[in-house]
C-alpha cells in the first residue's frame, strides 16, 4: 500500500535552514509528483510547490522562491524540501503529498517545525 | 496567486446537510475542471474526498458530493455526523504548474 512518511520535528534558531524528508512507498515514484505545504499555527493548508518524480522539475510558490528548494532521491524514493533563512513565521507543520493527475492522494503525517531563539 | 476563498466555518447537527462554499476566479476554478476537497482533522494527515469538482474517491462516503457553478464549488455533506466534524480544504489547479488552496472551513458538529 502507499505509505508516505515525514522526518521527524525541528527546532531551529532564526536565520538557519531547516531540510524535511518525504519517504513514499508502494507506488512508482517516477510516474508522480511530490507536492509541499505547510499549516502555521491557527491558519490554513499553503501550498509551497512540487517537485516532478521523473525529471526533477519543480514549480515553487511565489510566495517562497528564492528561499525554498525541493530534490529527490530516485533510488530511495524520497523527496526533500529545504527552507532557509528562517524566521519565527516559518514555525508550521510541514506536509508532503503524492500528486497524481492533479490531486494530493496521499498525504505525510506532517513535520512540526519550530523557528525559536 | 491569491488563495481561495472558504466560510471561515460552518456548522450543523448531525443528520443536518451542510454546504461549503469556494470562490475563486476565471483563472482557477472558472478555468479548469480539477478542484478537489481534503478532510483534515487536527493532527493527522489531510485526506482527500473529493476529485475533478464531483468525483470521489472509492472508500469515501457518498454522504459526501461535490458542485461547480461558474467560478465557485462547492461541498455538500448529506446526513452529517459526528466523525465529520473536522477542518475542510478546497484547491485548484491554477494553470502554469500552480496550485491554490482555499483558507480551510471548520465545520462544528452541533
């Protein structure tokens, strides 16, 4: 079955970068996409961008080019999203999603990220 | 890329059907068949319940249905229950390779 998973939570000071994993499972991760988002605190799903399984295209947000940067891992079926230059606003639960024929089928359990001094 | 717009709740007891609305523009919505619907409750994944403005996925219930009319969907939830009450996302294809996401509605089963 398909199986994504997350790494697990970051704390980070302002400034840094903080770099997520998106390990999937069960599917062929080359015929699909991998999307981000994250929730801050009390609001609502954003949606950062993806990243292309089979060529490693990527579409970012306008909202986050230039801070944002998303790779893969063919061989191990893992994508990665990288943040930086962090700040207290960044401090979300982060997600990853499987695109497939323009809809996020399967989700990660979310990866809490917290910027703090 | 301005976000979708969703009642920021709703709320309605159970066996009551409830409706959430999402409004976009001639961009997204009025431009492209392929709005879908999430189920998030807190703390766990998003899951999503809905395809193409009225398709669903198999495994989800058929209490839940989806619309489009010009550039606004919508999500019914016929019969609800207790186990809905969770937070409601819509999103778009925008064109260009970009997706949007609506604010999210919290529905408050009474």
């Amino acid at each position: 079955q398909v199986q994504v998973v997350q790494s697990g939570a970051e704390v980070k000071k302002p400034g840094a970068s903080v770099k997520v994993s998106c390990k999937t499972s069960g599917y062929s991760f080359t015929a699909n996409a991998v999307h981000w988002l994250r929730q801050a605190p009390g609001q609502g799903l954003e949606w950062m961008g993806w990243i292309n399984g089979v060529d490693g295209y990527t579409k970012y947000s306008q909202n986050f080019r230039g801070r944002v940067t998303f790779t893969s891992d063919t061989s191990a079926s893992t994508a990665y999203m990288e943040l930086s230059s962090l700040g207290s606003e960044d401090t979300a639960v982060y997600y990853c999603a499987k695109g497939h024929n323009f809809v996020l089928d399967y989700w990660g359990q979310g990866t809490l990220v917290t910027v703090s001094s | 890329q301005s976000a979708l717009t969703q009642p920021a709740s709703v709320s309605g007891s159970p066996g009551q059907s409830i409706t959430i609305s999402c409004t976009g523009t001639s961009s997204d919505i009025g431009n492209y068949n392929l709005v879908s619907w999430y189920q998030h409750h807190p703390g766990k994944a998003p899951k999503f319940i809905i395809y193409e403005f009225t398709k669903r996925p198999s495994g989800v219930s058929n209490r839940f249905s989806g619309s489009k009319s010009g550039t606004t969907a919508s999500l019914t939830i016929s019969g609800v229950q207790a186990e809905d009450e969770a937070d409601y996302y819509c999103c778009s294809y925008a064109g260009s390779d970009i997706w949007v996401f609506g604010g999210g509605t919290k529905l408050t089963v009474l």
